[in-house]
C-alpha cells in the first residue's frame, strides 16, 4: 500500500493535494500525514525548476524582441529602407496613374500584378544585410550563442523587414479609396488584390532571409 501512494505521489499533479489527503483519510492510511508532507516537498523540489524554464521563456522572447527592435532600427536609420519604400511607391504610383486614374481601369489587382517584378530586385537588397550585417560587425558568434533558438533569430529578422514592407502595403491600401472618387470600384476585389500582394511579399522575404 505504501509503494502504491509513493507511486501515485510522484505522479500527482499540485491540484490533486486534497483529493490525496480525502483519499489518505477515507482508506484510514496511518501515514497520511508523512504521505502529505513527501509530497509537499516534492512540490517544493519541483518550484524552481518550473520558475527557471517561465524565466528562460521570458528571456527568449526578450531577446527576439530585442533582434526585432534592432533590425527595425538599422533599416529606418539607412537608406536602405527607405529606398525600398520609395522605389515600390514610385513604380505602384506610375501604374495605378496610368492604369486606373488615366484610363479608368476599374481592376486594382491588375495594378499591383504588375509592380510584382519589383521583388526580384529589392526583396534581395533588402534581405542580404540581415546575415551578411552580423559577420560583418563580427556580432554573428555573440548572436549565435546567445540565450536564442536559431529559429527565433530568423524570426526576429524576418518580422523586421515584414515591418518595413508594411509600410507601403498600407498606403497602397488607399489608392482603391481615390479611385473610389472617380467611379464605382469593387472594394473586396481591391482589397484581395492587396492581400494577395502582401502575402507574396512576405513569401519571398521569407526565402530572402
């Protein structure tokens, strides 16, 4: 009997305490109480294991954030980002002027399908510094064995160049209002256009970073 409680002690969970001593008091167990009182300090035994994994849990995110906040920073205090931004609004502002202000073309998504060239040649500019930065600054090996999966390297980066290629999504996401001055303009279509032009933005930074 006394094998079959220590058993059943190591694999309780903290909220089945009660119901150990109901149960310890129900069968008359002369041992209750040391029953209780292993199990009490298993629990304790078991504490800071669990409050070292929730602060290495939280130092990970920390650090993630920090890689995102980092390369979000180098990109808006260069060129770089803004040159990405300006380039992909010139050559949607020359198309949608021609396309959809000029000729009244009631389509958006043909609009943007025609810019999407633009990723073969600034999606690299701005994805090859995210790894090529690190080696340079000599910063990779202080990365790398930082307190961080790989995974979540990646991650931060790519969620800071996903930030900078927001940004002229959201304007883009005006151009249907304007058209919508000058006619009659299907929103859903537009705005699936637009989804569909971030989503391969994002696809092919994937692949760059």
């Amino acid at each position: 009997r006394d094998h079959c409680h220590m058993a059943a002690l190591k694999s309780a969970p903290v909220y089945c305490l009660k119901m150990l001593r109901d149960l310890c008091v129900r069968i008359k167990a002369v041992d209750h109480i040391e029953i209780l009182n292993k199990f009490r300090s298993l629990h304790r035994k078991m504490r800071p294991v669990q409050i070292r994994k929730k602060r290495m849990k939280q130092n990970r995110r920390l650090m993630m954030k920090a890689i995102y906040k980092k390369e979000v920073k180098s990109y808006l205090t260069s060129m770089i980002g803004y040159v990405f931004i300006f380039f992909i609004l010139l050559l949607e502002g020359i198309y949608f002027t021609a396309y959809n202000l000029q000729n009244a073309y009631p389509l958006f998504g043909t609009t943007l399908s025609a810019v999407t060239f633009i990723f073969l040649i600034l999606v690299p500019v701005l994805t090859m510094k995210t790894i090529a930065e690190e080696r340079k600054q000599k910063t990779d090996q202080l990365l790398l064995t930082a307190p961080v999966s790989v995974s979540e390297i990646v991650l931060g980066k790519f969620l800071a160049v996903a930030t900078v290629y927001a940004i002229p999504v959201l304007i883009i996401c005006l151009y249907p209002m304007i058209m919508g001055k000058y006619g009659t303009v299907s929103y859903a279509m537009a705005y699936t256009a637009v989804l569909g032009f971030a989503l391969l933005g994002f696809a092919q930074i994937a692949v760059g970073v």
